[in-house]
C-alpha cells in the first residue's frame, strides 16, 4: 500500500489500482506550496467533515478526475449541488463495498460545518479494508471508547492519528488511540499547519517510544509503503 501526504489531513493512499484520498486541504496550505494540486489524480475522495482545513480542493479534485467523493449526507449533498457528478453518501455505522474493499464510516467526536456554515452532519472517520490490508483513518477526534469496538470487527495494520491537540487528540491520546484500536504503528496528521497545532517532533516522537508505539511523521509530498 502506497501512501503520500500532502499535509494537514491529506492522505493520497493507492491500493492496487485504486487511489484514496482523505480530506483534501493543499492549495490554501502555506507548507504545501509546491504541490501541483491539479497534477493529483484520485478515484475516491473520502471526506471526514466539513471543515475548510479538510474539504478546500475536493470539489476541485473530483471535477479534475471524475472521482466519488464519499462523505456525510450532508457533505455530498452540498457538493453534489456544486456540480460533483459522482457522490456517496455514508452517515456513521454504515458501511459500502467498493471495487477496492470496504469503507466503514465510524464515530469521530468533533463539530462539522461547510465553508459557508451550511451544517455538516455528524463527523465520522473511516475504516478502510481492503484484500491484503486494513486501516483506520480517524478523521479530527477527541479520544473516545468508541474506538473500542473497531478492532471487535477489523484487524487494522496501522492507524492515522490526529497529533495536534487544541481541536483534536494530541500524541497522549492518539497513543491512547493507538491501543484502543490495537495498532503498534500509527501515522501522525493534523499538526504543524497553525500555530495553535504546531508540535515538538522529538517530543511526541519520545512519548510514542516510551508507548512502545511506532509513530510515522511524513514529510509533505513524502511516499512511503506499508
């Protein structure tokens, strides 16, 4: 499984021939100037909430690929009337079958509105499983026992966790996280952007060690495999 990052949320995540990309925040993001947002190509845009810091260059995205763009109800209804041709709609439990694999639409603890204020729905991250892999995509969260229940149903590979405190977890509770969901290995995201999430990177490094726990910090336009 390919993996790159394009900062913030951003996750462009290619399994076999299908390309993932999870909350697409690029061209309004100073630290990802040099990424050709227009150069991307996805098949599905997976959408946790409506935030500007996770929806910016979805509809962008999609019109340039003529991707499905999975999210909330109320997310891919408001996109659908911005002229998003291809659109799922999920809300949190359900869970849909695609030429990949499955996606699984869970329980995130975080508001959800759309750049114009137009309510959001519930905010929801995603299990995603595919034939050789699966993997836990956390969206913005609090910590929540809701975790819990995922490893009842999944056996994840790895986790992407939010780091950066203030309007999510920071690393305690990702780490917390990282246990409840039962993964040694998790990919940090939603830190550095603003000030108000700016993180020591040797500091959450050492408090996922001294865990016991694996934490991958991506640098942005970085592709690793796992």
């Amino acid at each position: 499984m390919e993996i790159t990052y394009y900062g913030q949320s951003c996750f462009l995540i290619q399994t076999g021939e299908h390309r993932l990309l999870f909350d697409p925040f690029i061209s309004p993001n100073e630290l990802a100037s040099q990424i050709d947002v227009d150069s991307i190509k996805a098949d599905y845009i997976l959408l946790s909430h409506g935030h500007g810091d996770h929806v910016a260059d979805a509809e962008r995205i999609a019109k340039n690929n003529n991707a499905t763009l999975i999210a909330t109800f109320e997310i891919a209804s408001w996109f659908g009337d911005k002229g998003v041709e291809k659109t799922h709609p999920m809300n949190i439990g359900g869970k849909v079958t695609l030429p990949f694999g499955t996606v699984k639409m869970v329980n995130a603890i975080h508001s959800s509105s759309l750049p114009d204020g137009t309510y959001g729905g519930s905010a929801a991250g995603f299990v995603v499983e595919t034939e050789n892999q699966a993997f836990y995509f956390a969206g913005d969260t609090a910590l929540t026992y809701d975790m819990k229940l995922i490893p009842e149903q999944f056996d994840l590979d790895f986790a992407l966790l939010p780091i950066g405190d203030n309007f999510t977890m920071d690393i305690h509770d990702a780490v917390l996280a990282a246990d409840f969901v039962q993964v040694d290995k998790f990919i940090g995201m939603h830190y550095d952007t603003f000030p108000y999430i700016k993180v020591d990177h040797d500091e959450v490094k050492e408090v996922a060690q001294m865990a016991e726990k694996e934490l991958i910090l991506m640098e942005i336009g970085q592709t690793i495999n796992l």
